[in-house]
C-alpha cells in the first residue's frame, strides 16, 4: 500500500485515538479500584462513614493514625463500652425494682417503671457500696450523652468536605458559575440524598426487626405472667403493642413526657434517643445545605450556626427549668408521692428527653467535628497536647464529682433540700445533656484522638483493641436487642421466682448475675441480627 501525503496524518490521527482509549481505559480501572478501595480520585482517601454512634455503621479496618495525626481507632472503644453500659444501667433500674425495702413498698403495678425504681432510690443508702450504684446510675445516663455528641461529631466530620467537593463530570471539576458558586443546587442535595440512603439501610432494617419483635411481646398477654415476669416486661414493654408507631416516626422521645405529667409507660423505651439521632441525620445535613457548601466562608458560618444552636439549646433549658413548679427540689425523695412525682417528670421534660434539651450536646459534638476536618485548628490543637489533656482530666474529674457529691438522687427523710437558684442552675448546666457534660467529652474524645498524655494514650491503646472492635459492630444490636434478650430469658429460662429469691438473699449477686444474663443475651442476639440484617445492607 502507498504512503501518500495523507498517510502521516492518518497515523498521527490513529495514534492519537489509541493514546485516548488506553487513558480512558486506565482511568476506568483505577477508578474501579479507588471505589473498591475507598480512594476518591488522585488518591485522597474518602472520608468514612459515620460510626453514629448506637446506630453506627461498621467500620473498615484502618491504620492507628490517620494521615492527619488522629487516632480515630479508640472510638470503637468508646462506642463500644457506651453501649455496655447501657444494658448493665437498665439491669440496675430493674434490679431496684426486685428488691425489698424497709420503709417502702414498690407496687407492682401499671405506673411508670421510671417512678417506681427512683421511689426505691433514697434506700441504697444502707449499703456499703452505695458509690458503685452510684457509679452505674451515672455511666448510663453519660452513655447516652456519649452517643449523641459521637453522632454529631462523626456526622460533621463525614459531611463538611462532602458538601464541600466541587461537582464532577466525568472526573473533571465543572467551572460553570451555577450551583458551585452558590454552594447548593441539586448537586448538594444529590449527596445529601445520598447520605440519607446509606443512613437509612444502615439503620432501618435492624430497627424495623426490633419493633416487630417488640409487637410480639404486646401480644402475650400479661394476665397469668409470675410477678418478676411482669416486672421485667413493664420496665420496657409497658405499653406494647402501643407506642411503636411513635417509634416508626422517630418521635417516641416527645412522647415520653409533657408539663406537669408523670412519665406514661411505653413499648421499648430505649429507643427514645434514636429518635433524637434521626432527627439530627434529617435536620443538621439540611442546614448545611443552607449554608452554601461551596461558598466562601462556609465553615464560618456552620460555626456560627451550630454555636447559635448550643446557645438556644442552653437558653431553653434555663427557662424550662424555671417555670418549673415552685415546688421543684433537689434531691428527689421518695417518687411514690404525687410532689416528688410531679417534680420529677418536670426534670426530665426539661433536662433529659426533648431534642431541644439535647440540642446542645449535639451543637459541641458537630463543632468538635468541625475542628477535625480544619487544618489550622488540628495545627493549633496539637501543638498544646499537654493543654488538651489537662483540660479532658479537670473535666473528668468534675463530672465525677458531680455524679458521686451532687446526686440528684438520695433524698431520705431529714435531708437538706439545695437551694432553689442552685437546683436550677444544676438542672439546667451540669444535668444529663447539659453543655458541661457535652464539653468533658468533647475534650476527652479528644485527648483520646491525639493521645494528648500518657494517661489518655493508654486509654487509646486499650480502645482500639481488636475485641473492642468486635464489640463495637455489634454495638447497635446489643443496644436493640438488650431488653428483649432480658424480657426472654426471665419469662422462658429462669425458673419462676428466682430473682426475687436471690434479690432478697444476695442483692449484689442478684444485681451481677441479671447484668451478665442481660449482656449474655444481647451480645448472642446481636451475632445473629448483624450476620443475618445488618451485614445483608
């Protein structure tokens, strides 16, 4: 064949459209190994998805530091002890109903489990180990103050440089002056979308599993049940099949209580605080869409966002627990009286169940968030190591002396009532979900990522442990799973009159031995539903 004077031309036209095709095909693979790697384009790796918690999703196997010099492994840990404490908390309320007292009878009758246990509570005082009750009282209401701060924290730092991304087309970055200049448009909610969507197969089908299990309980009748059977069923199950529509809405936590009302009884209770998380997974991915992503000074102004939103959370607090009755005190006494009763119910509308009341909490925890993903923040942070951790122990050791000197429980006859002004104070800055309690954790989870001192550094090596790790896949269906796992095993193994019998024996041991059973329980029904639901989505 000729080469005429076209030929040099066809060559370099055929040359040129193999060099395409061989790029587009690298570009092909390599983005097909970065998708299953976890790599986005030019090797950055992708942020991971958030652990949420109760509700956290499984995370993949990681180096113990992150490119960024943080140690994100110990937060299995601490998602994972959270959880634990959970079970061993209920398993301690239940235990105070089992138990006997001298100068108290606990009626086992229709009324709020909450109210019956907390009338039981100024009587632990004749036991030598009053601080260990104590102690367990405490570590789960911080437990869930751990979980929604863990939510807010890891959702920030998962969401922030998602939004931020420019658009692509093909792989490459758009200049058009449309939705990345305003920083929205559809391409900010596509994502947003997105992140929905793996939220919810993360959560839902485990969660819709729960409820349905839990209707089956409804359905047994309670007549003919042995008391501690009834017992054990109305602590959580009170209601059932009543209430899971509440818990389908994700509204069950407003639904708990009301002004001047006792607590009603209700169908899995525990859930009350997933609740809480899924309105934050709605809300909080939309206001930052509202805030422009991929405008300049973005980040500013999710500062200033969320601190407005701790400053409200903060000021309504205060205000419901002033216009609480006057008759509001602290310590709680006995709850079996209508006083105490009402007085009660008020803290907790204030403090403890309503999103706004959590609403700070979570406002630090998407902050500490914020700072994680902020380069010259984490330069600032870990040049004053020593700093941080000073601060995460100052805090700690004043939550702990909260919890064990200024109890809101312990009321016995005779005891000095606080003043009205520091009983609200209390309530409203230093109680469950205050911004006290948010912040101690803050600092510590981050003295814990950038092992701040050698007391924090072991605590993260302990952490990030490999049975940890286990346990914290596990952990949102332990978390499900804890009351029915104990529900069932005091209806269908124990023989009828055990745990009262050994409660009136051995009220430790009773205590101990319906922990393990308990965790024992949970942890072989959560093997089965993460192999079987949550690992199939």
């Amino acid at each position: 064949m000729s080469c005429g004077p076209e030929s040099p031309r066809l060559a370099a036209a055929v040359a040129s459209q193999f060099v395409t095709l061989t790029s587009a095909s690298l570009g092909s693979r390599r983005g097909g190994k970065e998708a299953r790697t976890g790599q986005q384009p030019g090797g950055e790796a992708a942020p991971a998805e958030p652990l949420a918690a109760a509700a956290a999703a499984p995370a993949p196997a990681s180096p113990r530091r992150s490119p960024d010099g943080l140690d994100m492994a110990c937060l299995n840990g601490v998602r994972a002890l959270s959880c634990l404490a959970v079970p061993v908390y209920h398993s301690w309320r239940v235990w105070s109903l089992l138990e006997s007292y001298e100068s108290v009878v606990v009626p086992l009758t229709e009324r709020s489990w909450m109210l019956k246990c907390a009338a039981a509570a100024p009587h632990y005082a004749r036991y030598a180990w009053l601080p260990a009750s104590w102690l367990v009282s405490t570590a789960g209401n911080y437990s869930v103050d751990v979980f929604l701060v863990l939510t807010a924290m890891l959702a920030a730092h998962h969401l922030i440089p998602l939004l931020e991304r420019p658009d692509t087309t093909d792989g490459a970055t758009t200049t058009t002056t449309g939705a990345a200049n305003t920083g929205g448009g559809g391409s900010s909610l596509r994502r947003v979308a997105g992140y929905w969507s793996r939220r919810a197969r993360r959560i839902l089908p485990a969660y819709l599993l729960t409820n349905l299990l839990m209707l089956a309980v409804g359905l047994v009748p309670k007549e003919g049940l042995p008391p501690d059977v009834r017992v054990v069923r109305n602590f959580m199950f009170g209601s059932c099949p009543r209430g899971v529509l509440s818990h389908l809405l994700f509204i069950s936590n407003f639904r708990l209580v009301a002004p001047g009302r006792v607590l009603p009884e209700d169908c899995g209770r525990q859930l009350w605080s997933l609740a809480v998380q899924a309105q934050f997974y709605l809300a909080f991915p939309l206001l930052l869409c509202a805030l422009r992503p991929r405008a300049r000074g973005f980040r500013a102004r999710v500062a200033a966002a969320l601190a407005a939103a701790a400053a409200a959370s903060v000021a309504w607090r205060c205000w419901a627990v002033a216009v609480a009755p006057p008759s509001l005190h602290l310590p709680f006494g006995d709850l079996a009286l209508p006083e105490e009763a009402a007085a009660f119910a008020s803290v907790t509308y204030a403090t403890y169940f309503p999103t706004q009341a959590r609403t700070a909490e979570l406002a630090l925890g998407a902050l500490l968030g914020l700072a994680l993903r902020t380069p010259g923040a984490l330069r600032w942070l870990g040049t004053r190591r020593v700093l941080v951790g000073a601060v995460a122990l100052a805090l700690q050791a004043a939550c702990t002396y909260l919890a064990l000197g200024w109890s809101a429980w312990g009321g016995l006859p005779g005891t000095q009532a606080w003043h009205p002004a520091t009983t609200r104070v209390f309530l409203a800055l230093f109680q469950w979900g205050s911004p006290f309690v948010a912040a101690a954790i803050c600092a510590t989870l981050l003295a814990l990522m950038l092992r701040s001192d050698p007391v924090h550094a072991a605590m993260t090596a302990a952490l990030g442990s490999a049975p940890l790790k286990h346990l914290a896949d596990l952990s949102y269906s332990i978390y499900l799973l804890h009351e029915l796992a104990r529900y069932w095993i005091v209806l269908y193994v124990l023989p009828p009159g055990l745990l009262p019998a050994l409660t009136a024996a051995a009220p430790l041991a009773a205590f101990v031995f319906q922990a393990g059973f308990t965790l024992a329980g949970a942890y072989l029904g959560a093997l089965l539903m993460y192999g079987l639901v949550e690992r199939r989505f």
